[in-house]
C-alpha cells in the first residue's frame, strides 16, 4: 500500500459520514378523511377523470378543497401520493426533494417504488451551488418511466403558496414529458402559470372550480338540519343565499348553532351579512367568542405557529395540557386539522389563523414577539434551525436568529440551498451580520456559487475586517483563503499567493482544516508563478495537514486529493494525478457530487493523450452531465474544454470547435475562469489550424494572450504561446516559430511544465532538422524524447503529424538503427498508416443501436 493510499485510508477512518436532514413527516400525509362534510357526487366526479394527465381543483380559500382531495385520497384504490406544499417549497431544491420523497411514500404502491429517485436525490444533496433543476427533474421522470408501469396519482395541495418560475417551469416539464401513467390533481387557490391552455386543447384536462366545489341547496338543508333539527326553512333559504354555498361558512355556521335552540338560530342567521370575508370574521368571532376564557388565550397564542405539536404549544403558551386543547378544538371542529393519523401535528385553517394574528395583533401587539421569541427558542433546543430561525426573525431577535444561522449556512451553500441562504441572510440587518462574520463568510459563499464574484469579494473583504476586529485568527484565515481562490480564479496569481500566504501565516497551528486550506491555495499560486516542484510540495503538506484535522467533511477531503491530482497533471505526472483522481471518486460521499465532476475533468486529458479516446470521451460527458445537472456555472468553462479537446482527436471537428467556443463564451461571462478560458482558447486555435483555418488560428491564440489579464508565464499562457508558435510553424514561419519556442524553453525550465516543455523542444527539434541543423535538432529532440517518455502520452506526439516522423526518424538514425517502444507506437499511428475499423453487416439482420451522449450512426 503506498503512503497516498494510507493517508486516505486513514482520513477515511477518522472521519465520520454527513448525515441527510430528516424531512416533516405530515407533508407526506393528507389530513385524516371526513365524513362531516361528505361530497359523495365530487369523489364520483374524480374518479371518473382518472385518465386525465391533470385535474385542476381551483377555488378560494374555504371551498373544502382540502377535505375534499383528503376524502378522495383515503378512498382511492390504486397507488396514491400526496405532497403538501408552503412558501420553502417554492426553493426548487426543496421541491424536488419533498417531489422524490412524496413518490417514495405513496399508498398501495410496491415496495420498488420507496426506491425511486435515488438517482436524482443524490444530484440535490451534494449539489453546492445553483441547479439545473429541471435535468434533475429529468432523471426522476427517466427513473418512473422505467420502474412505474401502473397509474400513480401524486396530488399538489396548496400549490398557491408556489412563487417560483423555476418550480412552474418544472411541473409543466413533469406534466409535458412524464410517462402516461403519472396523474396529477393540483390543489390551489389561484390558477398557476402552468401551459393550461395546452393541456386544455389535448384533452389532457379536467377543471373543478368554485361553482363546482359549492355545497348544493339539498346538501346544506342536510348538513344544517343534522346541527340544528328545528331551524326553518327560511332560515335555511337565508343561510343558502348568504353563504352561497361556500364550506367554510357552513362549518361556523354549524359550530354556531351547535346546541342552538330555534330562536337563537334565527337570530344568528339573521345577522349575517357582508362578503365572504366579513361573513367568514363575523362567524369566526362568532365562535371565538363563545370559547371559555383559556381556550380563546390557547388560540391566540398559538396562532403564530404554522403547524404545531403538544410540545410546540406547551412551550408558546406556557401549559402543559396542550394535547387535551388541541384534541379538544377538533371534537369542536374549529377549524383544527389534523396533519398525521396518530393526531400529532396539526394546523389551523388558513382564514382562521389569519383570524386569530389579527385579533392578537390588536389585543397585544407587543405580545407577539415574545411568542414568536419562545417558538424559536423551543425549535432551536430540537435542532430544528430552520423553523427557529425564522420565529426569531419575527421576533426580531436577530442576535438569536445569527445564532442559528450559523449552525446551517455552511451546509446549506454546500448542498446548494444558496438562494434559500442568500435570502436568509439579507433578512439580517448589516451590524449583526459584522457581528457574526462567520455569516460573512458564507454569504461570500453563497455569492460565488451563484458566480457573483465583485459581491463575493465584498462579503469576504467584511468578513476579514471583522474577524481581525474580533482577534479570530482562524475566522480571518479562511476569508483570506476565500479570497486567494476568488484572485485565483480570476488570473490574478500574484494577488492569489499573497493573500495565501498570509492566509498560512494567520491560521493557528492546532487549526489543521484552516492550514490545509491556506497551504493548497497557496500550492496552486506558487506553482504558476515559482515551480511547480515548489506547489507538488505544498500541496503534500496541504493533504498531510488535512489528514490531523478534526471535522473535515468526506467532500472537503477528496476534494484536498482532486487538487493534489491537479497540481501533478501540471507538474508532468499524468500517472500520479489519475491515481489521485481516482482516489479522489472513491472518497466522495456520491456519485453526483461537484467534487466528482472535477475528478471526471482531470482524468479526460491524460487519458486522451494515452490514446485511449473511449476513457476520455466517457469522462469529458460524465464531468459535464454532473456540471450541467448541479448547475455548477463555474465548472462548466473547465467541462466543456475537455470535451472539445476530445472531440477534436475524435476528428468530430465541428462540434469540437462548438464545445471550445462555449467555453470561451461561458468563461467570459463568469468573470471567475481565466485559467479555462485561455486554455479553450488555444485548444480552439490547434482545433482551427487543424481543419486549414491557420490564419483564423493565429488570430484568435494572439488576441486572447494579448487581452489576457494574467501572468504571462502562467501555465495557460504557456500552451497557449505553444499553440501559436505551432501555428507559425504551420505557416511555415520558422524563424517566428523558433523565437517562440526558444522563450518557451526557459520559461518551462524555470516552472517545471514538463508537458508542454516537451513540445517545446519537440517544436525547437524539428525545426533544427528542416534547417540542417541536425547535431542540436537530435539534442533538442532527445530533451523532448526525456520529457515526455515517462508519461506515456503518445497522442501528443502523433497529433504533430508528418512533423513527428521527421522527428522520431532523425532519432532512430543518430542512435545507430534503435527505437524505443515510445517512439514505435508513435510512428505505427502516424496518419496514413492505418485504415480506420469499419462493422460490415453481411446479411440483412435488423440491429437495433441505441446511442448514448454524442455517440452517433452512419448508414
């Protein structure tokens, strides 16, 4: 086992596995069936569209929507799942997690289906910054196409409370692309901004509206007569004609006269008046008014609460006998749901809620921070930091709400929840947020996955400042780290490896997590601009430090060996930086994770230059699917150069250039990828000089490095100086391509690019040749032989072509006739040497190809 091997072996010892978040079990149930409102001829209704792809229940609040989808779920024979939704659902992470999860759950279905999704659930848990949501939508559809063959009805209540684009934009893809057996019922309050019409004209949908949803005249004679026996006919014509039939009306209007003699209910009918609002206030008070004295307090008090438990309630109200009230307000049928079948969780409904805040409010305005104070002091002792942090907003107790935020931001930016963070965050006012710099310092984060990088900036620039105010060496260590990135990413080396520096000087010895951070940034500054001897080295040390820290995530630590892999792929050690990137894949928590989209990345172009195009190929599509799937905006420069570069040695030179050229485009506008955008500038250069294009080819490698902001003896700018001075020599500029290279020559001596300083001294060998100069061409050529030999990456002297032959011959003669394994393979897969396979079908047998990525058929 080598050292690299135990090291890892060892981190993976000591390192515990992160942990998925428990989700709220009532989203997942409807509330119990009732008869108390029975709407026989609807459930009939329903079942009969069952072959619709969407039924639409579209009504105001307190038509029954609930109790009516509730009723028709618990008598539904097949597979049924049922998804409550509020305004966090409105995240499309949070969507599409609850979405996977409320499939898993559905009733009558076979156990296969608690497996579904797992595919698309690993893209959200290690997503780190913005999604593209609807490609992982796209793998939960391909996983029920293939594992769902019988109808399952999946219903979206309260989907008013929806408000993001992005979350409409995926029900319509789930309802345009799903397989016919997936039926949905949409429960909402407004129409939603879903393709309707579209559905409408293809027959696809089944509409139940306000008038649909009213009670009729015989249902309320019914309904009434059971609460009140003696009420009147003209009572009960009047209650028809004020009500109008609508649910929540009648259900006060039943508690209302609950135990009512005749008299008294007509009194109550009588003094009904206004729209549903007032008629629905005026009942509510009704009923509120005639609850004994510590009842009324219990509705209060707990009405600040969106769903509530015997122990939420005992904590806000200060009782202990909460589950005798709450059991109590359902026997009355006051407007208390319950949200599980052990009657645990409840919930008010939505107009009597906002009934009770609004007396509260008038009775007791400054009561309600101090309830709102104790519901979140009661969800922080249950580690329920989310909903805690939001009563202490309320509250405004922003002190506590800080307190809680930092125990979930660094998981929510690494699971990609970055929106939902951002908008957490600015509900802070500034001088709390400079008080706690820890949240900073995430919403630096938080800026840079979405690629705000001048905002990223900014917030870590605070978050230094404020940790240095606070004497926090480890706190301003990390912002410094932060930053060194940020500059890194941008070009600016030089800025990158003082800030890294200093970022190493600041960490506190016995901070191991904070060094390894420091040193690894640094690593990759000092390998650009010193040696890249000099960042392998700090690199090492970078793991070796990690391998002591306490703490440190499964994705931080494989992403410590990706990086190290990095940085020998730069120092000319192909084999070491597949091994580490490799090592790196097994160490991540998922397959799904950016940590593995950058692994993928770095083990395309070592295998392409082995030749082994497949590999390649494989891995190009794999790191860009993940980068495409996870939205990771600032890997995606870096995926689609590598599947340009292959696609070039494919000979697939048109779509190779498109892939290049989207990289230049993206790296543009992100502002955070100079080292991607230069190195797909000049891969797109050889690309164009490649289909005859030279001129094209020499403009566009001296544009880039003459607008490039970096150093000019950075990595990239040496390929890309490389690539210009093959152009030349394309051009059959000698004496301009001999300048080049010579240039090249000192600069990749000095920094160690063993790689492409093999080229070099390939370029400077054929050149001698042409010119007879053969002694120093021979010499040249052996310094490149040296080079290049121990990485085994042929390819890169085959691409050079007719040049190549030039080169390996003249080697073989000055050394008397002998040739090396190396330099055999290279000269037998010179162009012209041989044909490319082809699959000649003899007879007439029918062959069913299935193609996957950019695979494609000739016939």
């Amino acid at each position: 086992m080598t050292n690299l091997q135990i090291l890892c072996k060892s981190l993976a010892d000591i390192i515990p596995p992160v942990k998925a978040s428990p989700l709220l079990n009532t989203k997942f149930s409807p509330p119990p069936g009732t008869s108390s409102l029975p709407r026989p001829h609807l459930i009939q209704w329903l079942d009969s569209r069952m072959e619709q792809r969407l039924i639409l229940v579209s009504a105001p609040a307190g038509y029954g929507k609930t109790t009516l989808l509730a009723d028709f779920f618990s008598a539904h024979s097949g597979p049924a799942a049922w998804y409550q939704l509020e305004e966090s659902d409105s995240d499309p992470t949070v969507f599409l997690t609850h979405l996977i999860e409320t499939i898993r759950r559905a009733k009558s279905a076979s156990k296969k289906i608690s497996k579904i999704g797992q595919n698309a659930q690993s893209l959200l848990d290690n997503a780190t910054s913005s999604m593209d949501s609807r490609r992982v939508l796209t793998v939960l559809i391909n996983e029920l196409a293939e594992q769902i063959n019988h109808p399952l009805l999946i219903i979206l209540e309260d989907y008013h409370f929806v408000a993001s684009p992005i979350v409409h934009q995926l029900v319509d893809y789930l309802l345009e692309n799903a397989s016919p057996s997936i039926r949905l019922i949409i429960s909402t309050r407004t129409d939603p901004p879903l393709a309707l019409a579209r559905l409408r004209a293809r027959g696809l949908l089944s509409e139940l509206r306000a008038n649909d949803l009213r009670f009729r005249d015989e249902e309320v004679t019914t309904l009434l007569r059971r609460e009140s026996p003696d009420l009147s006919s003209e009572s009960l014509n009047v209650l028809i004609q004020k009500t109008e039939g609508w649910a929540a009306a009648l259900q006060i209007v039943r508690s209302s006269l609950a135990g009512q003699d005749a008299e008294s209910a007509r009194e109550i009918v009588t003094s009904l008046s206004g729209s549903h609002r007032f008629v629905f206030e005026y009942l509510a008070e009704e009923v509120f008014r005639r609850q004994p004295e510590s009842l009324q307090t219990f509705l209060l008090r707990t009405s600040i609460l969106s769903q509530m438990d015997a122990a939420s309630c005992n904590a806000v109200v200060e009782i202990k006998n909460s589950q005798d009230m709450l059991e109590e307000l359902e026997r009355q049928n006051l407007f208390l749901t319950s949200l599980d079948r052990n009657r645990r969780w409840y919930q008010y409904h939505y107009l009597f809620r906002e009934f009770l805040l609004s007396r509260l409010m008038r009775e007791n305005a400054g009561q309600v921070k101090v309830l709102e104070r104790s519901a979140g002091s009661f969800y922080e002792s249950q580690n329920e930091h989310e909903a805690a942090f939001l009563h202490y907003s309320a509250a405004q107790d922003h002190e506590s709400a800080a307190r809680v935020a930092i125990i979930f931001a660094a998981d929510y930016v690494e699971r990609g929840r970055v929106e939902v963070l951002h908008r957490y965050l600015n509900m802070l006012p500034i001088e709390i947020m400079r008080a706690h710099p820890e949240l900073l310092l995430q919403l630096g984060n938080a800026h840079r996955r979405i690629g705000e990088a001048g905002l990223a900036i900014t917030a870590y620039e605070d978050a230094r400042t404020c940790f240095a105010a606070q004497k926090n060496n480890s706190g301003m260590s990390r912002a410094l780290t932060m930053l060194a990135e940020v500059y890194r990413a941008q070009g600016n080396y030089r800025q990158a490896e003082t800030l890294a520096d200093q970022a190493l000087r600041s960490a506190p010895l016995e901070d191991h997590t904070a060094r390894a951070e420091a040193l690894m940034a640094l690593a990759k500054t000092t390998g650009f601009l010193s040696s890249m001897d000099r960042g392998r080295e700090l690199a090492e040390q970078a793991v070796e430090e990690a391998r002591t820290a306490d703490g440190i995530s499964p994705l931080l630590r494989a992403n410590f060996i990706q990086s190290l892999g990095q940085i020998c792929w730069w120092h000319g050690d192909p084999q070491s930086a597949t091994k580490h990137a490799q090592e790196a894949l097994r160490l991540a928590p998922d397959e799904f994770s950016p940590i593995v989209a950058q692994a993928c990345i770095l083990l395309v172009t070592p295998h392409l230059y082995w030749r082994e195009f497949d590999t390649a190929l494989r891995y190009a599509e794999r790191g860009l699917e993940i980068a495409q799937t996870l939205h990771l905006n600032e890997l995606l420069p870096a995926a689609y150069t590598a599947l340009g570069n292959v696609l070039t040695r494919f000979g697939e030179t048109a779509r190779a250039e498109a892939s290049l050229r989207q990289s230049v485009e993206l790296a543009q506008q992100l502002g955070m990828a100079s080292y991607e955008q230069l190195m797909a500038t000049g891969y797109l250069a050889y690309n164009l000089y490649g289909q005859g294009r030279v001129d094209e080819a020499w403009q566009l490698a001296e544009g880039a490095l003459w607008a490039y902001t970096g150093s000019p003896d950075s990595y990239e700018a040496f390929v890309c100086r490389s690539v210009l001075a093959d152009v030349a020599l394309e051009k059959n500029q000698l004496n301009r391509a001999e300048n080049l290279f010579s240039e090249l020559a000192e600069i990749g001596e000095r920094r160690q690019f063993r790689v492409p300083l093999a080229m070099v001294y390939f370029g400077l060998a054929y050149i001698h040749l042409v010119s007879d100069r053969k002694e120093t061409g021979v010499q040249h050529a052996r310094k490149a032989l040296q080079l290049i030999e121990p990485t085994r990456a042929f390819q890169l002297f085959i691409d050079q072509g007719e040049r190549s032959r030039v080169v390996c011959t003249a080697l073989v003669e000055a050394d008397a006739g002998y040739s090396n394994p190396f330099m055999e393979r290279v000269l037998e897969n010179l162009p012209g040497k041989k044909k490319p396979a082809t699959i000649i079908v003899s007879d007439q047998s029918v062959i069913n190809i299935k193609c996957m990525g950019s695979f494609r058929v000739f016939a």
